[in-house]
C-alpha cells in the first residue's frame, strides 16, 4: 500500500507546492544541513523523499553534497 501523498500528511497543506514552499523556507532558516531523521519528522516525509529534499535544499543554498 502507497503512502499518503506529503502534503495530505501536514496538517493545514493544501497542496504539494505549498508544501514544497514550507520546505524551502524552513531549509533556510536551518544554522546547519538538517539530518535525514529531522526532515522526515518535521515533514511527515519517507527517508527517500527526506534525502531528494535535503539534497535538493543544498544545491539551492550553494553547499556540495556529501
């Protein structure tokens, strides 16, 4: 059985952009990379999806990936 999608997981999240959005600005705020655990458990996310974000969040922030 399919997970619920990510945004029908988060409370008040009307839709994958949005939730995307969320990500983006939290990532920012961050005083160092998130860990897997952290994105997974603020967001509600799969330990995959946690990782495609958290790459995707370094690459947009200009850090290399690990």
């Amino acid at each position: 059985m399919r997970m619920p999608a990510a945004q029908d997981r988060l409370p008040g999240v009307t839709g994958y952009i949005e939730m995307i959005m969320r990500f983006a600005y939290w990532y920012e705020r961050q005083h160092s990379t998130p860990s897997i655990e952290l994105v997974c458990d603020t967001f509600h996310v799969s330990r995959a999806t946690a990782y495609r974000w958290r790459n995707a969040g370094r690459t947009a922030m200009g850090v290399p990936s690990a």
